[in-house]
C-alpha cells in the first residue's frame, strides 16, 4: 500500500475494499465485530452486520434494550472490525455512536423478511436470561397468527404488516479514525490508519480534514 497511491477519503478506500470482498465470494461479507463498553468502562463485543455507510457513518440495527443497545444508551462510542481474513486484510473503525431516527429505522425494518421481523418481536428481552428455547418459539407462533405473511404485492402499511417496535432501531459509528490493514510477507504488513485532524463535535458529520499516516506493524 503506497500512500501516494491511496485516495485522500478514507471512505473510498473502504468501498473499493469492500467491492474486492463480494468479488472474492466471502460468506457474509459485511459481518462486522462491534465493540461497546458500558457506562463503567466494562467491555463488551459482538458481530452484526453492516447495513449500509456513506460520509454520515456505518450503520447496523438492533434491540435498542439489548446488552450493546444499553451500553451505547450510557456511553455513545464504540469501535468496529471487518474481520476479512481469507484476503489478510481488515479494516478498524473507531467514532462516536449515534442512535438513527425512527424514520429511518421503519424504513429498514419493512425491507427485513416475515420471519426476522416476527423473530424481533419475540426477541423483546435481548440478553436477558430466558428458561428455555420453547419460550421463543411459543411466543413466535404467537406472533405468526398476529400477523401472518403478508402477499408479495401488499402495499408497505398493509393491515397486517408487522409493525417496527418501540424497543427497535438503528445506530451509526460516525468515525474519527479508519484503519486499513494488509497482510504483508514477514509480518511486515502495511496499516495506514485516516484520522481526523480535528475530533468531532456532537452531530457532526464530513467535518474536517483527514490526516493519512503509516503505523508500525
């Protein structure tokens, strides 16, 4: 990776990066590790999948009242990894978190099939202790006859579409740092890391300049 060589945006970088993955043909492409820590400094991390990025930031949906949604609710920061092994690449991102309107949520949320629209309804308690499997299932049986599938050509606020819960949505990494990592012979690998040249305040988005440095390996 030569630096005279790499775009001045980090954020095209990543789209020519993540084009070269679904080229390659790896399983779940924009599976991402997402790293939270509660109010308390307690770490936590998880994969989700990214649905979605631009110059505003990197989008993924959840419970908002889940073990990731409570403690992004008591500190709005959080760090991302693609983990694309199979290339010896991987990209870091690091920002503050801000949680997406629910305009923006519902609109997702209808594109998601039947059966992940229902299972998010029966997965209301995210995280919290359950007695067994057969709770889940009797609660989506439950919903199933609620709202059963909808055909094909039913309009979007069809009378029986499975509605966008309160406890839903989505969240966006705004980053403050990008980092690109490739894999090199002797371990000798290539990070060049895009940085802020000024950190963002609250709500700010494509402000600033990017600083492009090399970092050792």
């Amino acid at each position: 990776m030569s630096e005279s060589a790499l775009p001045a945006d980090p954020l095209a970088l990543f789209a020519g990066w993540f084009a070269d993955v679904h080229a390659f043909g790896l399983p779940e492409p924009n599976a991402m590790v997402l790293a939270t820590a509660s109010g308390d400094g307690v770490p936590s991390a998880r994969t989700v999948l990214l649905k979605g990025y631009g110059p505003h930031g990197f989008r993924f949906f959840t419970n908002l009242t889940s073990h990731k949604g409570r403690d992004l609710a008591e500190n709005p920061r959080a760090a991302l990894v693609f983990p694309w092994h199979a290339m010896h690449r991987q990209v870091r991102v690091a920002g503050p978190v801000e949680q997406l309107s629910r305009e923006e949520s519902a609109a997702y949320f209808r594109t998601r099939p039947h059966g992940s629209r229902l299972g998010a309804w029966a997965s209301e308690r995210q995280s919290g202790v359950i007695p067994g499997r057969d709770v889940l299932e009797r609660r989506f049986a439950e919903l199933a006859e609620r709202w059963p599938e909808e055909p094909p050509d039913a309009p979007a606020q069809a009378e029986n579409a499975v509605p966008l819960p309160d406890f839903w949505g989505g969240f966006r990494v705004v980053p403050e740092s990008i980092e690109f990592w490739q894999g090199r012979r002797d371990r000798l690998h290539d990070r060049i890391r895009y940085r802020r040249a000024t950190p963002l305040e609250q709500g700010e988005v494509e402000q600033g300049e990017w600083v492009m440095e090399r970092l050792s390996p």
